[in-house]
C-alpha cells in the first residue's frame, strides 16, 4: 500500500478500522470512542478517564 492510499483509506490517521481474513472470511473492524455514558463522542478519545471505546467486528459481505 502507498502512502497515499494510506491516506485516503485513513484520512485522520486514526488508525481505527481495519479488515482481516479468518479461514476464507473477510472481515472489517472498527473502533469508536464514546462518553462513559456510551450516548456521545468522546471529548477526548485519548483519554480513558473519560472515554469508553467500543469494538464492532462484522462480516464484510454485510458493509
């Protein structure tokens, strides 16, 4: 991958979404930072005091 396709799939360089393959399966995965109250997002995403980060894992056929 080139650093500008890097870029564009990662604009922010968050780092949080990726796909993996498992046994044939293709599979995407994202990251999101919310409020401890799991309502909004977070103020600050690098701070675990105040944030709670949430995992979805889905089937890519299903994107």
């Amino acid at each position: 991958m080139t650093d500008l396709e890097r870029t564009e799939h990662d604009p922010y360089s968050e780092h949080d979404f990726g796909s993996v393959s498992v046994d044939g399966t293709n599979l995407f995965w994202k990251i999101d930072y919310y409020d401890l109250s799991l309502q909004y997002g977070s103020n600050d995403p690098s701070d675990p005091a105040q944030t709670a980060r949430v995992l979805t894992i889905m089937l890519a056929e299903e994107y």
